[in-house]
C-alpha cells in the first residue's frame, strides 16, 4: 500500500522555494505552492494541506496577517513561518498567534524535513490528548450515574445516542431522581460543550419576572428597568438551556418558548427587534404533562415540540440493586468533603434503606447518608426513615398517559381517599396553611420575618406561600 505523503502548502513569493523543497523532498512530502497571502489563504480550502511553510515578509498581504487570516477559520493547518535575518520581532509576533515552528533563510533541505516532522509529530500527540481527554470527559460524565440496574443503563444509552444531536429532550421522572445530571451530560456529550450551559428553574422565579428572566428586556420597559438586560436565551446562545419544571411555566409564556423553539428568536420585554438565537432546549419535570393539557395548563403544540425524545427517569424504588452503590458513593463523597472516616454502614441499616419507599428519591438518601457521616451515628436512619413515614410524604409523578379528551372524575371514588398517610399528609397540609397565615399576620406580611419565626428558609416560604394561595386579604 502507498504511503500517504504530508501536503505541505508554501506561501512564498519567491518561486524557488518551493521548487527546491520539491526537488529534495519529493519522496516524503506533496508540495503545492502560492505567491502571496490572498491565494494562500484560498488553497487552505481548495487543496487541505497538512502543512503551511509562511514567508514573514511579502508584498502585500504580510505573512503575520495571513496567520491571522487563518486564525478565524474553523480549522487550520499547523504553520511554519520562514523568517529571514532580522526578523526576530515578526517571529515571536508569530508563535504568539499559534505557528509552531520557524525556519530562518537561507536554510538547508534537510532542515527544513526535520522541522516537518517534528511539527507533525507534535500535531499528532496533540489529537491523541484531545481524543483521550473527551474519552475521559464521558467516562466522568457517568460518575453521576451510579447504578447498575437496567433502568439506568437504558437511560445512559439514550443519552449516548442523541447528545450529539439538536433534538429537544424532555426529560421526566419524580423530584430527587436526577434529571439535572441527564440534562449536565447531554451537554457534556454534545458539540456544545464548550460552550454555556443555562439553566432555570421555572417553578422558582416568580412568573410576572419569568418573562423579562427569560428573554432579557429594554431600557424603560417597567419601572426599573433602567438599562438594556440580556435574558437567559441569550445567554446560553450557541450553548444549551435547560428549562426545570417546564411544568410550571405560566401559559400565557408558553407561545413565546414555542416561537423560540420553531423560529430560534424572540423579541425582549419591551422591544421591537427580534433576537436571533441558536441554542438548544433540554426541559425537566415532575408533573403529568398529558393531563396538564387535558385541564388546559400546558399547550399541547409545546408538548409535542419539546417532546422531541423523551428520557424517563426511574425512581429510586424501581431501582433497589442501585441503592447501596449509591449509599457507597454517599459515604465516600461526604467523608472526604467532612474529613470524616465512617466508611459502612450495617447489613440491617442496609437492608432499611433498601426497602424505603424513597418518595425523595436519590436527594433524600443523600441527605440521610450525609447526616449519618457528619453525626458518626448510623442509628439515626432509623429515626429519619420514621420522621419520613410520618409526614405522610406522598409521590405525586405518574407515568405518561396518552391525551384525551377531559374525562368527568366521579366523586369519592378515589381508593387513595382511605388511605392513612394521605389523611395524615392532608391534615399536617391544614395545619401548615393556618400557621403560616398566622405568622404572616403576626408579622405584617414581612417574610423574611416569618420565615425566621417558622424556622424555615425564605424561597421555601415563597414557595408555600404559592402552593397554599395565600395572600394579604385573606
């Protein structure tokens, strides 16, 4: 078989350059050659060299500004500059702006073949490191992913087989389950991954500034806006960004993220211009989409947009063999982030982790291991695991249903209606709801205030606040 000669392109306006490299090194390398930087610049498509030999001095298009010239293509080929006496500022304004190596003239044949090499040689190591390095970059990507079970090695196929592509990802499953770190990976593992990765969390910014957060504003649009704000989309424009709880984001938004989605622009919150963007979309949520349409909370035309591919996430309950892979990598993670040393945990403690019921799924064993190692007490599981049946703590995802139509619930018909934990759960709901109405009162609806007094945090406050429809009149 042939071996495959190094395309060496010489940008000189000498002739005699090339042809004398041609004549002395013809067995190893192809040459093709250009007079001055313009038509250079226009082999480097036409004739893909392996190689540039640069001339530093050339009437015309300088050398140094070919080398800037080829700096903003996508990809360019290593460049050797040929420098002649004095020219010693040129060449390090040169190796400044990437070339590799320099030969000075008048130079010697062989020279010049040792030069090649070395530079080619130093181009080939540095493609292995790059290859080894997004190797690398996927096996970490997986570290998140602890678990052998065979829903979680369906999850990780999927995400292989479309990270490199554009399609939106909705990716669904209860709360704790992991869904950042699928979305994080489809990013890692994608072209765009050098680029930002956004995210939002739709459920936690209020929705009259949802808006403005999301698409950015104009000067003047409301009172406070005093400059021009790039939102979020603009942000992680040639990047990814990823929308949490897409469940929760206010109908009345939904049509704008629908344009985003088919046309790649929208306008800002006050503005006029569209805003050109080209970003990925990756969504997340908890809820039942299909009959968020059928109650007219979600549009079925965005569903159906985003829903792209779909990557459902188990919960931990459906994933038992995983959990004390995960308790491992728990234990191992928080001892060294506490410099602690309590490295197991019992069989028995072991075997009541395994048949919890984990409606907090990953984020709540998380939480029990890492209050077992920052305490060096594993008899406290028993104690959180027993804290967690009590609260009546209910699972509320449920797996995709086909849309229809809304269909007419007959009442008490529910066998849920019976059950002991949802009583339970519904009457702490009531007696959280009048407490916090209370405190609020109490403090003149200072929040921060009541948050302090009820001994909880501020955002879980607003969040309650929400979910309980309280407000100053009632």
């Amino acid at each position: 078989m042939a071996k495959i000669k190094t395309k060496v392109l010489v940008i000189d306006d000498d002739p005699k350059v090339s042809w004398i490299l041609s004549e002395g090194l013809a067995s190893n390398f192809e040459f093709v050659s250009a007079r001055d930087g313009i038509e250079g610049i226009q082999m480097v498509s036409t004739e893909k060299p392996d190689l540039i030999l640069l001339d530093i001095k050339m009437p015309g298009m300088t050398g140094l500004e070919v080398l800037e010239k080829l700096n903003k293509l996508d990809t360019r080929p290593e460049v050797i500059m040929i420098s002649g006496h004095g020219e010693t500022s040129y060449v390090v304004d040169s190796m400044k702006h990437g070339a590799a190596d320099f030969i000075n003239k008048p130079f010697e044949v062989r020279e010049v073949e040792i030069h090649i090499n070395n530079v080619m040689e130093r181009s080939r190591l540095k493609k292995e490191v790059t290859e080894l390095k997004k190797e690398l970059q996927s096996k970490n990507v997986y570290n998140s992913f602890i678990g052998d079970s065979e829903g979680m090695h369906k999850v990780k196929a999927i995400i292989e087989q479309v990270a490199s592509s554009e399609l939106s990802v909705l990716i669904r499953g209860e709360s704790g389950t992991g869904k950042e770190i699928v979305a994080r990976s489809l990013h890692e593992l994608s072209n765009r991954k050098d680029q930002p990765f956004v995210k939002v969390n739709c459920a936690a910014i209020p929705r009259d500034l949802l808006e403005s957060e999301l698409f950015g504003y104009e000067k003047g649009a409301f009172t406070g806006a005093h400059k021009n704000k790039q939102g979020r989309f603009e942000l992680a424009n040639l990047g990814t960004i990823f929308l949490d709880e897409i469940g929760d984001m206010p109908l009345e938004l939904q049509s704008k993220l629908l344009q985003v989605l088919e046309q790649q622009e929208f306008v800002r919150v006050g503005g006029i211009n569209n805003i050109h963007v080209d970003v990925r979309i990756i969504c997340a949520t908890n809820k039942n989409l299909e009959q968020a349409i059928n109650q007219q909370f979600f549009r079925d035309d965005l569903f159906y947009r985003l829903n792209e591919i779909t990557i459902f996430l188990p919960p931990l309950r459906d994933r038992r063999e995983d959990i004390p892979l995960l308790v491992n990598h728990f234990l191992d993670k928080y001892n060294n982030l506490y410099n602690k040393k309590f490295y197991q945990f019992s069989p028995e403690i072991i075997n009541r982790l395994v048949s919890f019921e984990w409606p907090g799924n990953i984020r709540q064993l998380e939480n029990m291991v890492k209050q077992v190692v920052v305490r060096e007490d594993e008899s406290i599981i028993v104690e959180l695991i027993a804290s967690a049946h009590s609260q009546g703590i209910n699972v509320n995802f449920t797996q995709p249903q086909t849309v229809n139509n809304p269909q007419p619930v007959a009442v008490n018909s529910n066998p849920d209606d019976f059950s002991l934990k949802n009583r339970v759960g519904k009457t702490v709901a009531v007696e959280e709801k009048r407490l916090i109405a209370e405190v609020l009162n109490k403090t003149n609806w200072n929040r921060r205030k009541a948050a302090e007094l009820l001994q909880i945090s501020y955002r879980s406050l607003l969040y309650k606040i929400k979910d309980y429809d309280l407000n100053v009149t009632k």
